[in-house]
C-alpha cells in the first residue's frame, strides 16, 4: 500500500469504485490485445490500403489540429476575455460538438456545406467542391474538435487571470503586442495539450466523415473508415489497424502529459 | 484549478476515444398477440437475426406470423449480415439467421452453427438509383462513366460492392467512384441527399426508397445476382418454432411479401 504522510481523504471504499471505472476503461483494450494476431501484425498494419488511411489520417488531423489553432484560440479569447450580448449562447454553440452524436455533425455539415446545402451552392459557383474530397475530411474533423481546443485554452486563460497584461499594457504595449508576448506564452502550455486532444479527437472521427465526406481510399477513407470496412472482411486487420489508433492516441495523449506534468507553472520574463 | 483541469483533459480524452469508433445496430422488439390458442402446437418465443435489407419485409412477416400462431412472439434483430455472424459467433440468443448474401451463412455453418441446411428465400439485383430529377441524365449503365458524373457505389469488401465489381466486368464499364460506402445505407443517403448523381444499390433499397430516389434497372444487373438464405441457428432453444418461421417466409404468403418489396425468387 501507497504510503503518504498527512490527511489525503480519500476513504477506502473509494478506491474499489475507482478500481471498477478504471477496469472498465482498461478492460476492453486489453481483450483487444489478446485478439491481435501477432505473426500477421505487422503485414496487416502495412498493407497499401492501411498505410494509405494511415497516412490520410495522420496528415488530414495535422491539418484540422492546424485549423482548430486557428480558428479556436480567437475564440477561446473572445468566450474568456470578451464581452458582448450573446456571449453563454455562443459558448453553448462551440460545446455542442462535444455532445451531439457525429452522425448528426455529419448531416449538419452536409446541409450546409453540401451539394444541395446552404452554402454549397455559391461554393460550387465559384469553382469549389468539398463533397467527397479531402476538404471534407478536415472539415468534419475541425468541427467535432474545435471545442476540446477551446475548452482546454478557455480554462487556462481564466485561471492565468489577466494581471500581467495589465502591467504590460500600462507600460505601453500594444493590445497585439499583449497577446504574442505575454498572453500567448503564458498559457501555452493550455495550447498545446488543447492541440494534442484536438489532434487525438480529429484522429477517431468517424461518424460526420462517413457520413458527410464519403469513403475513398486515399482521398476520404481515414484509418477509423478503413476499420470499420475491414471488419467485414478480415476482423484481424480491422484489430490490428484499431490497435494502431489505440497506440497513436496513447503516444499522442502520452507525449503532452508527460511533457506537462514535468514542466513548472510559466514564468514570465521581463 | 491543475486537478480539476487535469480531470476534465481525462474526461475530454476518454470522450475522444469512446467516439472514435461507433458500431450500430438496430432492433425491434414486438410485443406478444393474444394467449395460446389450444390447437396451435408450437409456442414460445423466437430472436430473428435478419440483413438490414430485410427490415421491411420481416416486420411484416413477423406480424403476420404472430397474429396466425397466438401466444408465439418474435423479436427482430437487424444488422448488416457479416455483423450478425460475429454476433451469433460470439453467443447472441439467436434462432434464426436470414443472410443478404451466401458467404456469411457459410461463415456461420463454418461455425458448426447452422441446423440443417439453409433455405435459399429471396434475391436481388442491382439498380441505379438517381435524385428525383436525375440531374446528370443517367438512363444507362455506360452513363456512369460519363466524364463528370459523381458515382457512389458500396466498398468491394460488402458484398453489394462486389456485385458491382462483377457487373462493371459483365458491361464492360469502370465506374470511377467518387466514394466507396461500407452500405447500401450509406450509398442511398449520398443519393438521396444530393451529393451524388448516382448510386449503385439493390432494387428492394430503391423500392424501400419510395420517392426520395428514382431507380433506374440495366440489363447486366442480372449477371450479379445475390441469393438471400435462411437458416435455424444450431444454439436455438426452440427450433421446432424457429421451422415453423421459415416455413411462413418461403411460404407463398411469405414470397409475396418479398416480392412486393421487389425481392426475387431463387
């Protein structure tokens, strides 16, 4: 038994619950594990077809992760530091992805930027068509993990408070200035695990992709669509290839808390 | 704040995980009709495990069966084919297996979990299906190689996706698609919401359709045509009610059922 000096208040029974939640999220990928069918691992998981999703999976999340930096971080600024009428019922909208299944992000996203949706019209007059291309991909992938970036840089804005950009700003910085040199590196460390889940979410997007982008291999068929094609087939490659996704997200997952948990709260230089 | 953070991150993480993958499978659970009536010999209930394309068809020939055996009760389970035998495979209560293709009843009897041999019921066939207005003029299978066309057809893993392999060879015809869809499903929502010209789906799809899609027959479809077979799960409780079903299903009651949902006859 674990040790600690002084009161931690945990009661005892506490952690035969804590044990039952934890088996239940372990549990599953370890009978994952002992479904894999080792000889053939490495054959299955370098198939063309799998390699190809991999690789589409892989550089479509990059891009997403990219566009959610972007787009999240004027965002988070605005929900966290900003204020204007409709401010809860825009912070409502930007949550919603959180909780609606992706199937239903799917279709949302069909009806608008669809063929026949709101803005798909005026998009395909002017030359651009995002039903089943790659486009589609990052953009039903930007959809559903937006929200885990500006969650995660919305709570860091807040618990960093705003004294130091008071201080900067009445030494005469510019409002820009403020957030590329003492804002920004002050919650970085928010940034980038916001990033890493928004990476790690846009990697397991399946439903708004299926049902909004289609499925081709190499332009549409990420690495969740190809499982999921393949457990008709070859439930061994479906395994092997889950198995890869599992490791890349713990890899992802892994990497920012490690790289969090070591590093000490921000100081700010002069 | 750092643990409340942290907790969320955990949360928001698992949240990721657990969507990243969602299986889904539907069913119907009817309730019973009357009590046993005392000249009915069978009795009991039964789990039908039947090809998502059945769902029509089996509602109503599950109705009907309950309403001429008082006091038997039949619970519905769809799901696409390959699904059901890793189900049944993996120990679901099931009685009855109606496959959309042969492969998977092979996959099951393989098992050693087909009673008997199975009963072939039902076929069907390819058909174009376009919006309403079919807006790029497709009237031919060579249409939808046409230069521009959006065609959406099933994956070469499922089994409507290999029936379209083999009847782009029997016409002579490469479909460049613009998706490959793991369903018929999934093809019928890219057609019926616009975003293709054409979809490649069974006639019973296009029938079940109504008009939200308008279907176009070829003749090469009949080079590919897909047999749909039946059989008693070699686990079930009560095969003697389980017969009695497949009987009412190749019974010419149940053939016409099939058939005016635009199924064919083996």
């Amino acid at each position: 038994m674990i040790k600690r000096s002084g009161y931690h208040g945990i009661p005892r029974w506490i952690y035969v619950i804590a044990a039952v939640g934890g088996l239940l999220m372990v549990l599953p990928l370890a009978a994952m594990l002992l479904r894999v069918n080792w000889p053939q691992f490495i054959p299955l998981i370098t198939s063309e077809s799998s390699l190809a999703a991999l690789g589409l999976s892989l550089r479509t999340s990059a891009a997403s992760t990219a566009l959610c930096v972007v787009l999240g971080v004027p965002l988070a600024l605005v929900l966290a530091r900003g204020e204007f009428p409709g401010q809860r019922l825009l912070r409502s909208f930007v949550l919603l992805p959180l909780v609606l299944p992706p199937v239903v992000g799917g279709l949302a996203l069909l009806y608008t930027f669809g063929r026949q949706g709101l803005l798909g019209k005026s998009l395909e007059l002017a030359g651009i068509q995002i039903a089943f291309s790659t486009s589609a991909v990052v953009l039903a992938q930007t959809f559903v993990a937006l929200p885990f970036l500006v969650v995660s840089l919305e709570g860091a804005l807040r618990s960093a408070g705003s004294r130091y950009e008071a201080v900067a700003a009445t030494l005469g910085a510019r409002p820009t200035t403020v957030l590329r040199r003492v804002t920004l590196p002050l919650v970085l460390p928010g940034l980038a695990s916001g990033a890493v889940l928004s990476f790690a979410r846009s990697l397991g997007e399946f439903g708004a992709t299926l049902t909004f982008a289609g499925s081709l291999e190499g332009i549409t068929r990420t690495l969740p669509l190809e499982i999921y094609l393949q457990r008709e087939v070859d439930a061994d490659a479906a395994v092997a290839l889950s198995l890869v996704l599992v490791a890349v997200a713990v890899a992802v997952v892994g990497l920012s808390y490690g790289r969090r948990r070591s590093s000490t709260p921000v100081e700010v230089q002069p | 704040m750092s643990a409340t953070r942290k907790l969320l991150a955990a949360l928001l993480v698992s949240a990721a995980l657990a969507a990243s993958l969602s299986a889904c499978a539907s069913g119907t659970t009817r309730p019973s009709t009357g009590s046993a009536s005392p000249g009915s010999s069978i009795s009991g209930e039964i789990t039908v495990f039947a090809a998502a394309s059945l769902k029509t068809t089996f509602m109503q020939l599950a109705k009907d069966f309950e309403v001429q055996h008082p006091g038997t009760k039949v619970t519905l389970s769809f799901a696409g084919s390959s699904d059901l035998v890793t189900q049944i495979t993996q120990g679901a209560p099931a009685d009855i297996f109606a496959s959309a293709d042969t492969k998977n009843m092979a996959k099951l009897a393989d098992a050693d979990l087909v009673e008997g041999t199975a009963t072939n019921f039902a076929t069907n066939v390819l058909e174009i299906a376009v919006p309403p207005g079919n807006p790029a003029s497709i009237s031919s299978f060579a249409d939808l190689a046409k230069p521009g066309v959006k065609v959406v057809t099933c994956a070469s893993q499922v089994p409507c996706g290999a029936a379209t392999k083999t009847v782009e060879q029997a016409a002579g015809t490469a479909l460049s698609p613009v998706s490959e869809e793991s369903s018929v499903t999934d093809v019928l929502g890219k057609v019926t919401s616009g975003e293709a010209d054409a979809g490649l789906v069974y006639v019973s799809d296009v029938k079940a359709a109504g008009d939200k899609v308008k279907g176009i027959p070829f003749p090469e479809s009949d080079r590919a045509i897909n047999t749909y077979p039946i059989a008693t799960v070699g686990s079930s409780k009560n095969k003697e009610l389980a017969a009695a079903f497949i009987a009412n299903v190749t019974s010419e009651a149940g053939k016409k059922v099939l058939m005016d949902a635009g199924f064919g006859t083996p």
